[in-house]
C-alpha cells in the first residue's frame, strides 16, 4: 500500500470510528428525501467517501473515490461555502453545469468540514436524482450542525493519533515544499539571467541604458510576481489563507489604470480596451485588489492570440466592485473550466505555459479573502471572461 493509499485508509479508519455519523447520516436522507448521503475527504486533487448512505443505488462504499474535477465539492472547497441546489435542470448557475449530468442529480447539498485549526477536512453532502427542497434555512443549519460535530469528533481522533499522523503530514510537507523550491528554481532561472545580461549591458553600453532599465525592472517583477504567488500558495496550503489589511481606498480607479498602462507598456503590440469607473471609495486591501486585477490581466494577455483585444471593465454595480477582464480565442472546455482556480491549473490550449500555473489560484483567494466572488465564462462567440465581485463596504 502507497502511503497516499495508507493516509486514505487512515482517514476513512478515523470517520467510521465515530459513532454518531451513521444516524446522522439516516436522519439527513430521512429530513430531507434525498436518497444518497455521505461524509467525505476532499483535497485539492482527491475525493473520498468515508461514510455513506446509500438508498438509491448510487454505488459508492466508503473507501471509494470520485474524480474531484466532477464534483461540485470542488467549488465548496474553493469558495469554503455551502453548495446547494433545489433543481439543477432550472437551477440559472448550475443547469449547464456538468457536474449534475455526470452524476444525473437534480438535488444537491454540500456544506464544508473545516476543522477547528481550520484545516479542510472534507464534505458533509447528499444528492438526489429528483428535485427536492434542501436549500431552506432549517436543511442548511442542520447540515451545519452536523458538519461542525463531525469537524469536533475528528479533532478529537488526530488527537489520539497524533504520533503518526503527524509523521506523515512531516514527510508530506516535506516532499511538498522539496517539490516547489524545484519548481521555483526553475521559474527564477531564466529572469536571474535576464539580470546578469542587462546588467552587464548597462555597464558597456551607456547610451542604451534607459531602456535597458527598463527591461530590467519588468524582469525584476515577473520574479517578484513569481515569488509572491509561491508565498501566496503555501499560506493557502497551510491553511492560513491570504492575510488583507481592508481600508477605505478613495484613488482605486487611478490604482488600476496605472496597472493597465503597466501592461501596454509591457505588451505594446496588444491592444486593450477599457472603461474604469469607480466613484467612490472601496473597503479592500488595495495591494490585494492591485494584485487581482494584474493577474487577471497577466492570463488574459498571455493566454489570448496577439492579434486580438483584451477588454477591461472596473465599476460600482449594487454595492458591489465588479472586475471583468475579457480575451479572445479558443474557448476552453468545461471539465477545464471546473478546475481554472486550482493551483497549477493551466489554458488546456497552451499546456506547456511558463510559470507555476498559481496566478488564478491566488485570484481565488484574493476574492475570497475579501468575502467576493470569482467566477470565468468561456465561449467561441463571447471569448473568455473573468468576473470578479467584491463588497465595497461602508
């Protein structure tokens, strides 16, 4: 058995030594008429199924796995927020996702297991191939409840076995971190040499030295924009999620055309289109909300053909800051659009792209950070467009 074998069966162990879960289990399918209902592990890249009830048939024991890019306890998990969907056919978000057609599920709920370190655990979920109505407020709060009891029992559990599961979370970090710094060695390797080039340029060749500085400060921040997303991405890994510093920012407007005319400069065969109005001030972490915007703009105009236009859209819309940037191409599919917000997620167009593939993931956990939302629309006729959605608060 593989070690990664050895920590499901050890997960999978742990959830069916908690008595409780098989009646909660009961008492969900019975509350709510939906005929499946389970308790599982959800990583970034896995789905299990630790305890289950099954009345319709569904097929899978604890134990048994699901391809997470077809199941919409990825998106809990991004966004760690409830899923929940009365009638996926009717449903205006979900009814041409693919997840309910895979699967042939009208019912849907999924509420996040975060346990008390604030570690993701998994899923409390169920699902039905009728409608039903789960997504009132007495259905939400039980599963809450339910989630919560869980998240407390298995606290208790690593705490008996402690010893070797923190073992394997050692060893596991370590190959994590070993497998990054790799990665990261290579993303620095060629801007590192950019700088020994130019600088050594500069210091012979006086009369170009302007614009060779130039070329030197937009090396220096494609490695700090590297390296800012690799600390991003291990704060989120571990757990801590992105630390903002929300203040009234009166000039944002002004922040993101500079951005922009950041961009032109650096892509002055491009051509971007935009209409920035913000009218008023906008509660945020301006650095978090610069750094949005810069990355949306950076995979826009990475990802789409040069000869065509990027479009930018920043204004003040209900009470919220919407941010739409918009590219042109071929569009991507669906069962890539499920996972565009995970870490290393890349254009399935342009699979061998440079870098560490973190800029949307990072994207994701900005807006989420800042209670917004994040979602991506790509089609042949209308492109594909990021539409961020942030607070503005008081």
């Amino acid at each position: 058995m593989s070690e990664r074998d050895e920590a499901i069966a050890d997960v999978v162990a742990a959830v069916n030594r908690i008595s409780v879960i098989p009646a909660m289990l009961r008492v969900i399918c019975k509350h709510t008429g939906l005929g499946f209902a389970a308790v599982a592990r959800v990583t970034d890249d896995s789905w299990t199924a630790c305890a289950v009830q099954d009345n319709i048939n569904f097929g899978l024991r604890p134990g048994g796995s699901l391809d997470i890019r077809t199941t919409l306890c990825l998106e809990s998990r991004t966004a760690r927020r409830p899923v929940v969907i009365d009638h996926a056919s009717n449903d205006p978000i979900y009814r041409d996702h693919p997840t309910p057609r895979i699967y042939h599920i009208e019912s849907y709920i999924s509420v996040p297991i975060i346990l008390p370190s604030g570690e993701y655990f998994g899923n409390l979920c169920a699902v039905d191939p009728r409608p039903a109505v789960v997504s009132d407020s007495r259905t939400i709060s039980m599963f809450t409840l339910f989630a919560e009891l869980i998240a407390l029992q298995l606290d208790n559990e690593d705490r008996m076995h402690a010893p070797e599961t923190e073992r394997r979370a050692q060893r596991s970090a370590a190959e994590l971190r070993e497998h990054y710094l790799t990665l990261l060695g290579h993303d620095l390797r060629d801007p590192v040499e950019s700088i020994g080039s130019i600088a050594l340029a500069l210091q012979t060749s006086e009369p170009h030295a302007r614009a060779l500085g130039a070329q030197l400060e937009a090396t220096r921040e494609r490695m700090a924009r590297t390296v800012d997303h690799m600390i991003d991405f291990t704060s989120g890994r571990l757990g801590s999620g992105i630390e903002i510093d929300k203040r009234p920012v009166d000039d944002l407007g002004t922040v993101f055309e500079a951005i922009i005319a950041e961009h032109r400069a650096q892509h002055p065969g491009r051509v971007l289109d935009t209409a920035v109005t913000i009218d008023r001030p906008v509660v945020c972490d301006r650095a978090r909300v610069r750094q949005l915007l810069s990355n949306l703009l950076d995979n826009a105009l990475t990802y789409g053909p040069a000869d065509t236009r990027v479009t930018v859209e920043a204004h003040i819309e209900r009470g919220m800051l919407l941010i739409r940037v918009c590219n042109s191409g071929r569009p991507i599919p669906q069962h890539a659009l499920v996972r565009i917000f995970e870490p290393h997620a890349r254009d399935v167009n342009h699979p061998r792209g440079k870098g560490l593939g973190l800029g949307l993931y990072v994207c994701g956990q900005i807006v989420n950070a800042h209670a917004g939302s994040l979602q991506v629309s790509s089609s042949a006729e209308h492109g594909t467009c990021f539409v961020a959605l942030l607070p503005i608060g008081k």
